[in-house]
C-alpha cells in the first residue's frame, strides 16, 4: 500500500514538474530565446570550426577535420553543410594560415560568444537574475567553450575510429574476443555520454544557480534526445519536402542552417526547463544565486533622523 502511495506521489510530482516546464517555456518566451540564439550560433559556427582545425592538427589521426565535417553532414541540411565547407576551405587555406596562428585569441573569443548567449538564456530558464560581473562569465564562456569543445571532439572520435579499431585494441592488449563484440556498442555508448556529459557541465556551470553536478543529469538526457530526434525530423523535412533554394535563392542554405541551429537550441533549453523545475520542485519553490547581488543600503525614515537630531 505505501509503495502504490509513493508511486501515485511520484507520477503527480513529475506531471506537476511538466507542467511547470511547459508553462514557463511559454511564459519565458523560450522559442524566441532560441531564435536569438541560433544568430550567436552562426557567428561562432565558423570560428569554433577553424578553433577545432588548429586544434585537431597536432592529434595523430590523419583527415581528423574532414572526418568531422561528415560527421556534422548527418545533422545539418545538405546545402547548409555545402555552405560550411566552402566557407572553412576559404579561411584555413594554406595562403591564409596565419589568420589561424596569430589570429587565434581572436578566434576563441567570438567562438565563445555562442556559449556566453546560452548562459543569459540559461539565467532565463532557471528563472534567476545575473548577478556575477561581466568579465567573470565571459572568461566563463571562453572557458566553457575548450572544455565543451574537447568534449565533442572525443565524442567525434569514438564515432571515428570506427569498429575495426576495437579488434585492434585487443590485439595489443590481448583481451578477450568478448570486447570486439560490444566495442560497436561501447563506441556509440561512449560517443553520446561524452555529448551528454557536454550538456551536462554546461549546465552546470553556466547559469547564476547553485546545484548539485548530478541533478543535472534528466535535463541533459533530455536535451540531447531532443536534439538527436529534432535533427532526424529535420533531415527527413529538408530532404523530402522543404527547398529552401527555390523559396530564397542563394540565401536557401543559411536559411536552413538556421532553421536546424533553432531547434538545436530550444532542444536544449527544453533540457534546461526541465531541471529548473526539477531544482525548484526539490527546494520549496526557490533556488540559490551562485554569485548573491550586492544588499543595497536603505535609507533611513525621516522620523528617525529627527529623532536622533533632538536627543
């Protein structure tokens, strides 16, 4: 009887906590954060791109950019992923690498502008002012960015070396013919943890709130589901039905670019609902600032002063 008690609770106490998120992703205008957002995106896009090519150069894996742009053609549009690889071709070329060398600060810092919109928009979604300085999250966004950044490319790299690499590893370390079985398993398995576990620090780190690392585990799981499923509606859309290059001409693969870059941010920030309520639900309705704002002085009331004038 008490375990049919504690299930009933548990079902109200999560329709309870859906039914705040939905309410709030209407009330916070979140589709339009996410609009605002997939603009940041843009313009970061191609920075991070040429971040990660400086980057992945000194791993010893050859074509490891190349690899990494198919990777990114299985989400984005076909005539958006044209569009990136023309762009980047045009900026790492050989005759402009010191744009990458000398240029790299520079990089990193509008790379990170991405990453320093989703903490305003995270502050949205969690429902808190933001009370730290400027200069603060911004080192934060940069930060956040290389840590985010190496993430993805570990995830990259599971998906890269591909199932033989699994027979090999057990040749040089003689394991047993059990693990070239579930290598392809572990790989995926290995590949989504390391994109979840991204969400996951971001956000944890990123919005003006404190919590607890692994409460924020549901959201990233459901951000990133959301995410992956969103992409594969949307290959399917752009594929059968959508032509963005009729509708706006030379324009049509950014306007899809968009389009996908939209939903992968309400996806996440969907995530991001999902564990302010879970936050609120677990602390009687408020949440604790990371960084409190400075207490203002109030003024004293006239009477007192008089008071004290004529003591």
């Amino acid at each position: 009887m008490a375990l049919i008690r504690k299930f009933s609770w548990s079902r109200v106490r999560v329709g309870q906590v859906l039914s705040n998120a939905w309410n709030d992703i209407m009330n916070n205008h979140i589709m339009a954060l996410a609009a605002g957002l997939s603009y940041y995106f843009v313009l970061s896009l191609f920075p991070l791109l040429i971040m990660a090519a400086a980057l992945v150069g000194y791993l010893p894996i050859p074509n490891l950019f190349d690899q990494i742009l198919n990777w990114m053609a299985g989400f984005v549009p076909p005539e958006s992923m044209a569009l990136v690889r023309e762009v980047v071709a045009s900026i790492i070329s050989p005759q402009r690498g010191g744009l990458v060398t000398f240029g790299f600060l520079g990089t990193v810092w509008v790379a990170s502008s991405g990453v320093a919109a989703m903490i305003e928009a995270l502050n949205v979604t969690y429902d808190v002012p933001e009370t730290r300085p400027f200069w603060k999250t911004r080192l934060q966004a940069i930060v956040m960015t290389i840590v985010l950044g190496g993430l993805m490319v570990t995830a990259l790299a599971f998906m890269i070396v591909g199932p033989q690499f699994g027979a090999w590893l057990a040749g040089k370390l003689h394991l047993s013919p059990v693990w070239v079985v579930i290598w392809p398993y572990l790989r995926w398995g290995a590949s989504v943890a390391s994109v979840v576990l991204a969400v996951e620090i971001l956000f944890f780190w990123a919005p003006n709130v404190k919590q607890r690392f692994w409460a924020t585990l549901p959201g990233a799981i459901i951000g990133v589901g959301a995410w992956l499923g969103l992409s594969y509606l949307l290959s399917i859309y752009f594929q059968n039905f959508a032509n963005y290059n009729k509708t706006y001409g030379a324009l049509g693969a950014a306007m899809a670019l968009m389009v996908w870059l939209y939903w992968s941010s309400f996806a996440i920030l969907i995530g991001a609902e999902i564990n302010g309520e879970l936050l609120k639900a677990g602390g009687a309705g408020t949440l604790e600032l990371k960084h409190k704002p400075p207490q203002s002085v109030k003024p004293r009331p006239a009477w007192e002063e008089r008071e004290e004038r004529v003591a």
